[in-house]
C-alpha cells in the first residue's frame, strides 16, 4: 500500500475560539481513523496547518472534500509526497491550538494523544520524529512559515560580521586534513535577495576542494567529505548566516557511510540550525554505481527537510538521466555552459532545454560562474533567476563577502 504524505495551510473564514477547534478535531479524528488517515491540525488563531498522513486514495479523496469546506479558505497545498512511513501513527488527528481568540498566546495539546509532546512543549516538537512533517508544523508553529514563504530580506544582512573569522583548522584535532571554508552568495538580481551561500572547501594554503580530497582515497575519502562538512555548518551558525547554506557531498559519502544523513542531522540540530536551511549539493564528478542506495540517502535527506541540488549540471556523469529517475530541489547548470552564452549558440539551445524542463519538473535553476553582465542579461532572458559568480561576489573565507548588484 503506498502511504502519501500532504501537507496544506488555509485561512480560518470565521473566529474560532479554542474549544470550537478542539471539537472539529475531534470529529475529524474519528473519521480518518475509519479511514486510517492520520495527522495534525494546528491553528495559529488565523490559520491552519494541517498534516495527513494516509493511502494515497484516501488522502486524495478527504483533500477534495476539505478544500471545498466553507469553514477555510485560501487553502495551499504545501508538500504532497510518497512516504515511508507515519509521523503521527497512531494519532487519529492530533492538534495544537497555538493562539486563542483575542490573539492571546495560549498553547493547548491533545495530551490523550501523547502526553509526551506536551510536556516537551512546541519547540521540542521535532523530537516526537525528525521529519519534514514534524519540521512544517514547528515551523508553523513558531510562525515562521510566513517567512519561509517570501524570500529574506537582504537588510538581515546588515547584521553579519564584515571581519572574517578566524580560520578554523579545526578538523586537525580528528586527524583530518585542517579545512576551512569559503563563502559564496546565490543571488538573485531582480529582487536583490541572497537564496543561499555555497560553503567551498579550502585548505590551509588554499588549496582547492580537488587538490584537498586528492589526499584521499576509498572510505577515507568518503569519511572526509562528509565529515568536514560539519565545519562549514559551524562556520554558517557561528555567522549567523540567515540564508541557506550550500554543502557538497559526493553521492559516494552518502551511499558507503552507512549513517552520513543522521551525521548531517545530529550537526544541524547541534548546532541549533534548521534542517530547511540546509541544501546538500550532490556533485556529478563521480559516477553513481548504487542508484537504489543513492535515491534511499536522497530520500532520507528530503524527508528530513534538507533540499537537494544537484551541482555542475551538464559537466559530469549523471546528466540527463539522472534527471529522468530523480527530481532534485534544485539544479545547478555547470559554468562550462554558461560562461560566453551570450554569445554561443549551442550553449543557448542546450541550457534554453534544460530551463524549460527545469521549470515543468518545478526544480529552481541557479546558473554557476557568470563573470559578466552580458551572461546575466541572456540567462535572466532566458528564465534563469539565481546567479553565482565573481560577477556578483568572490568566495570569502570563512565569512560573508560583499555583493556587488
Ligand atoms: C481545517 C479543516 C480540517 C479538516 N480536516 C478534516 C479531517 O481531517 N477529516 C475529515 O474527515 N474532515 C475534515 N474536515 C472536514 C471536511 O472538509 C468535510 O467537511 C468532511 O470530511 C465531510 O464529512 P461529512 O460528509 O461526514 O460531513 C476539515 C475541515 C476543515 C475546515
């Protein structure tokens, strides 16, 4: 039986008070256990957010109803997946009332549910069970979900430190090769807005990311990868950085290291990030031998809230065929592609295809390496909106360099 995950957010039409929300709640969770649906409804005092878990049908069929109940309006679809497996198991529908009527912050659970989740208390939610479901409705919950929905404002940037930190070095103490890493934003130039900073492995001397990993080999080179990568996480954390962080991993690290997504989560959460701010970049260098490995690690990362990118697009093995069998968050189209485009018919036609179909799989593209304003005026043509290069910003060690718009 396939289990389907969907999540939405509606605007309440009238003003609940709380007990009239616990009571809906109440008689909705007695329905879906006739259906073995089961989920969470949560209510901000404005809007809802409610999680269903269930078979696909059935979820199907409860969503048509709901979206056309009177009681709701602007009702958004937020995920709708394939899981494996349940948040809220045993949950017919479990709710948390967030803000009375009157806008009063008051925090009300259905404890019959799991005493548990009370006593830990909204913030703790992501205990019950680290899933992309449980991460919504934290996010909901603390209303950041409005956030989530426009894009930060570059004035949150005013705040980062202009000096760089100092360097870090850090893994030496694990015996690794001491690493730092270079910072480098994802712009867009319309809005002016950063999506996201690319950490880029360097070496004490400044070595690059190829020459660094050359030292290794076999699972010492996997474990390397993986494992330096919790610096760049601590560097982001430690900066405050308010945008998404970009690390790269080869798709190898996640296949052989039995246990690389936890690694990843147990940092994130340590280092009090949110697994939404994370984007793991997959690199195509290197061949993929286990795919069903692959999509499993790949999966994982996504039903934890970490969005997948797949890096150097069109420069590496995988190409369009990895495309075909699994759709990343986001692609980014290799700078062999776009450096000179204005210029190149072949480039034009092969990255106008792959935009076009970027944008019908609903996967954002991010063009790498632009150096000019003539590529940026083509791309922006073209449909492209998120832009990496010296055009707009230098890598900065282990800090946030200045955009030059
Ligand atoms: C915010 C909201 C959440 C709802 N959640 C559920 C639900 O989980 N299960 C359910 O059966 N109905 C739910 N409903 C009610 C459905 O829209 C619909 O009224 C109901 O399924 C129809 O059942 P009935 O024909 O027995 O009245 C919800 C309605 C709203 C406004």
């Amino acid at each position: 039986m396939s289990l389907s995950l969907l999540v939405y957010r509606s605007r309440s039409t009238k003003q609940l008070k709380k007990d009239r929300v616990v009571a809906m709640s109440k008689h909705f969770a007695a329905r879906n256990r006739d259906r073995d649906i089961t989920g969470m409804l949560v209510f901000d005092g404005d809007y809802f957010m409610q999680v269903l878990e269930g078979p696909r049908q059935k979820i199907t069929a409860l969503y048509e109803l709901i979206q056309t109940d009177p009681r709701h309006e602007e009702v958004v679809t937020v995920l709708d997946e394939p899981i494996y497996r349940r948040t809220f198991d045993d949950w017919g529908l479990g709710f948390i009332v967030i803000n009375d009527e009157g806008g009063n912050q008051i925090i009300s659970s259905d404890l019959s549910f799991d005493n548990q989740l009370y006593k830990l208390g909204l913030d703790n939610l992501k205990q019950v069970d680290e899933t992309r479901a449980s991460m919504i409705i934290d996010a909901f919950a603390k209303g950041r979900w409005r956030e989530a929905y426009t894009v930060p404002s570059d004035e949150l940037y005013l705040d980062l430190p202009e000096q760089a930190l100092p360097e870090f070095n850090k893994a030496d103490s694990l015996g690794l090769y001491p690493v730092n890493f270079a910072f480098q934003p994802i712009v867009n130039p319309v809005s002016k807005l950063v999506t996201s900073a690319e950490a880029l492995l360097r070496g004490p001397n400044n070595e690059s990311p190829a020459e660094i990993l050359s030292r290794y080999s076999g699972i010492d080179l996997y474990r390397f990868d993986l494992e330096s990568k919790q610096y760049a996480l601590q560097i982001a954390a430690d900066m405050g950085l308010p945008c998404c962080i970009s690390v790269n991993l080869l798709p190898m690290s996640l296949i052989t290291i039995p246990d690389a997504v936890d690694f990843l989560l147990d940092r994130i959460e340590r280092l009090g990030l949110s697994s939404e701010q994370i984007i793991v970049e997959i690199t195509e260098e290197e061949a993929i031998t286990n795919h069903d490995a692959f999509y499993g690690a790949v999966t994982r990362l996504r039903a934890a809230g970490i969005k997948v990118a797949i890096d150097d697009f069109g420069a590496g093995f995988a190409g369009l065929s990895l495309l075909a069998e699994f759709q990343p968050d986001k692609l980014k189209i290799d700078r062999k592609l776009i450096q000179g485009i204005q210029s190149n018919g072949p480039k034009q036609a092969i990255v106008r295809a792959v935009v076009e179909c970027c944008y019908s799989l609903g996967i954002s593209v991010t063009a790498e390496g632009v150096e000019q304003a003539a590529e940026v005026d083509w791309l922006l043509e073209a449909g492209v909106s998120k832009f990496q290069g010296f055009f707009f910003a230098r890598p900065a060690l282990n800090s946030f360099p200045e955009i030059n718009w």
